[in-house]
C-alpha cells in the first residue's frame, strides 16, 4: 500500500512540479561530477607537490649537485686554473627557481709564491686559499667551496652559516635547508657547476 503511495506522490508531484525525479537525478549527476573533479584535483596537486619536493624516491637536482660535489676532488691544480676563464651555472638551492649561467664567474691568477689565488671574475668572493676541502674563499657569511671533477670541470657549494636561535625571527630554517658537505653547521644557498672557456 506503502509503494502505491508513493507512486501517487510522484504522480501528482510530476503534474504539478515537472518531473521532480528526474531533476533529482540530473542535481545528483552535477553534484557527483562537481566532487569527482575536485577529488582528482586534490589528487593530482598532491601528486605534482610530492614529486617536486625532492621526497625519496626522486632525484631532485640538488641531491645530484651534492653527490657530485662529494665525489669531486679536494686537490685544486692551481697552476692550471690561472689560465682560463670559467662559465658556471648556478642552481639555487632555497628558492628551487631555474638556473643561472654566468660567463667568466671565476678567473683565477696565483699570488707569487703562495697557495692562495686571487679571483677577477664576477663572483663577489674574491681570494681563496688551498685547504684539506678544496679552494676556500670567504666574503662575509658567504663561503665558496671548489672542488674539481674528473673531467676537468669545477663543482663549486656557496654556503652561509646555519641560523641561529636569535636570527630565526628574522631568517626563519626552511625544510628545504641544505647542509653543506664540507661543514654540517653551513647551509648551501648555492651550487656552481664550472666550465672553462
């Protein structure tokens, strides 16, 4: 009895108000359609987020600059870098944004009768000295640590020293933080990949 009701109900509904069951239908396939493409959006942002955010699993381009680096040799031939001029790409460890390259970054002339070279490229750093990390040279807060590749290149990591609790407010640590190779209290702001032209 229940059911012929019912099916009076719709009848009578559907002479006075259209076809109530089936606009019900039509507002239940938009609102269906409207949450599956906003859970495929979540979805795919979630996706893109992960796989830039250099999680494991995924070879971002700042862990194969610090392997690189790591696998570089810390023995520096100074005479041959007096020589030529090198063209580095830098790669921005905190802002992730693309690439710079800069021509004659390092140009490099030995001071007479010491380990220690001078620099009259564009890198604001200037004079390096050799050590047991590779060719170190300071401006600042700023360190520039070079070492070079089998094939003849130079790999360079620029670091700043790790915040402290008293500057946090001002320059707060990110999780995208970089600690350097060399010296685990430094983080990297910074890779140079060298060539000489």
């Amino acid at each position: 009895m229940n059911i012929w009701a019912f099916h009076l109900g719709i009848a009578v509904a559907t002479q006075f108000f259209g076809n109530a069951e089936e606009r019900y239908f039509v507002v239940v396939r938009k609102l269906n359609l409207i949450f599956s493409l906003f859970l495929g959006l979540i979805l795919l942002s979630t996706h893109v987020s992960n796989a830039s955010s250099g999680e494991p699993g995924n070879t971002s381009p700042a862990s194969l600059l610090r392997e690189r680096f790591s696998g570089a040799s810390s023995k520096i031939n100074i005479s041959q870098l007096g020589s030529k001029s090198w063209t580095c790409t830098l790669y921005r460890m905190r802002s992730h944004k693309s690439s710079l390259t800069q021509n004659n970054f390092y140009a490099f002339s030995r001071q007479a009768s010491s380990e220690d070279v001078k620099n009259s490229g564009v890198q604001i750093i200037k004079d390096y000295s050799v050590s047991d990390q590779g060719l170190v040279g300071n401006r600042g807060p700023i360190m520039d640590l070079i070492r070079s590749t089998t094939d003849g290149k130079l790999i360079s990591e620029i670091s700043i020293p790790q915040r402290t609790a008293e500057n946090s407010l001002l320059n707060p640590s990110t999780s995208n933080d970089l600690a350097s190779v060399a010296n685990k209290n430094r983080t990297v702001i910074a890779y140079a990949d060298c060539q000489s032209k």
